[in-house]
C-alpha cells in the first residue's frame, strides 16, 4: 500500500506541478456539479492515475480537479468507490490515503442518502454529527502500518466538531435549514426494504447510505479533520419506498445541489 501510494503522489505531483492543496472534496451522487464553483487549473481523470480504481456509477464522472475556491487550494474527487462495485475497503479508500500525502488535512465528505427520520423530508440536507458502520469489511482489516496511522483508532470524533459548528453559522447566514443527525452505511447496492429501514430508525440512525463511512475512518486514521453531509433524497417509509430508485435519488440531489454547494463553498472560504 506504501508503495502504491507514493507512486500516485509523485505522478499526481508531476503533473499538477507540485500543486499543494489543503482541502480534500469528495463529492457524491448528483453533487458533481460542486465543480463549476472551483478554478480549476488541473484534471486528471482516474484511469491515468497509477493503482487508482474508476467509477462505474451514473453520477460519478471518475476525475480528479486540482484548482482554488478563492485563495483556498483544493483536490475534488469528481466521483467516488463503492465497496459494492467490487473494489476492496483498501481500493474504495485509496485516494483518502493519497490526499493525506499531497498534504490534506481537511476532508469534506458528501452523499445522498435515505431518511428514516420522520423530520426529514425529500431535499434536506444533513450534516453528518457520528455514523455507524455495518459494512460488511473494515478498511483498517489486516496488517497495520504505523506510517499510516494507529493499529486501533479512537472514533469518539468521527466528525470535527470545530468544523460542525462553523457550518451550523453558515447556514444560518444563508437562511437554510441544516438538519443534523447520524448517517449509517450499508454495503448495497440495494436499497433497504421496509424492515431494513425500521431498523436503521431503531438503532439510532437518521439516514442510511452505502459510502462516506470507509474513507472517513482513514481519513481519521491519518488524523485528518472530516465534515460530512448527505442529501436526503429519498424516504424509507410506507409512503414513499415504492418510487425509490437511482434516476429519482440523483434528480432528488440535483435539487438540493444548489443548497450544499453554497454550504461548502462558504465553508471553504471562510474555515
């Protein structure tokens, strides 16, 4: 993994010119269009990239952006891996370990994902305060390595709590309603039925997903600081479960787009 992970760093290095970000995007299903608000000075798409996975999802165009929200310099991850797609917890959290080693220490997760919160409804956003992984692998399983980080890894602050409260004033600033709560990731690529969501609900949840989780732990395992937030783009109740599939999950992001670029953009801006 060391190896591997060198050798995406000193060929992304090359071709971004030595380009350093501090903020680490990665954006999820629907939410591609975060792109249009950063200077983009460099693309590099995931297939050049030496041991990099690609995405073979609708939503995830599968491209790396180098460039700047106003003086700040970030890499986007235009696309994401999903441990359902095939790919190893190791491979789904590559790129989180290649950031840390282009010298991020910041890292802005996002997803869509399906409510169980009765308070939530289609469009609203949630900023993620803790999560539950019940994925069937765990990212830091085998043998560890101590350039990377911890053989056991506290999780008692998945997500910053300095970063939580800073987007809580944004949003009050832009006079929209950012729901919190705690995101729980399942290993898909179904959606749950009925049962499955009353059990999200029961054991404490608020929405349920199928990403975010692996790479938060890494990133965490490498100390670096993470904020998260999902789209609720559909229902898991009665009333809705019918009409949840993957064109309506992403037209639900493209909704809500607008609401989580101006989150992130004045997040990066102003933290």
């Amino acid at each position: 993994m060391w190896d591997k992970v060198q050798e995406s760093i000193a060929f992304l290095k090359d071709k971004t010119h030595g380009f350093e970000p501090e903020y680490g995007i990665i954006l999820g299903s629907g939410l591609g269009g975060f792109a249009d608000d950063i200077t983009i000075e460099y693309t590099i798409e995931y297939k050049d990239i030496p041991h990099f996975p690609v995405s073979t999802v609708e939503g995830h165009k599968g491209a790396l952006l180098f460039g700047t929200i106003g003086t700040k310099k970030v890499m986007a991850m235009q696309g994401r891996f999903h441990y359902y797609e095939g790919y190893t917890m190791k491979e789904v959290t590559f790129p989180v370990r290649v950031m840390k080693f282009l010298g991020i220490n910041k890292v802005i997760v996002s997803n869509a994902s399906g409510g169980v919160n009765p308070g939530f409804k289609v469009g609203d956003v949630m900023m993620i305060k803790d999560h539950i992984n019940m994925m069937p692998d765990h990212p830091l399983r085998g043998k560890n390595d101590e350039r990377f980080g911890p053989r056991f890894l506290n999780m008692s602050e998945p997500y910053c709590r300095k970063m939580m409260a800073k987007a809580t004033e944004i949003a009050q600033n832009l006079n929209f309603e950012l729901k919190t709560g705690v995101y729980l990731a399942l290993q898909g690529p179904t959606f749950e039925t009925l049962a499955e969501y009353r059990m999200v609900k029961a054991i404490g949840a608020d929405c349920v997903g199928m990403s975010t989780v692996p790479e938060v732990i890494v990133a965490r395992h490498m100390d670096m600081d993470c904020f998260g937030v999902s789209v609720i783009t559909d229902m898991g109740d009665e009333a809705n479960i019918n009409e949840v599939n993957h064109e309506e999950v992403l037209l639900a992001a493209q909704k809500a787009e607008p609401h989580v670029r101006d989150l992130i953009r004045n997040f990066i801006l102003e933290y």
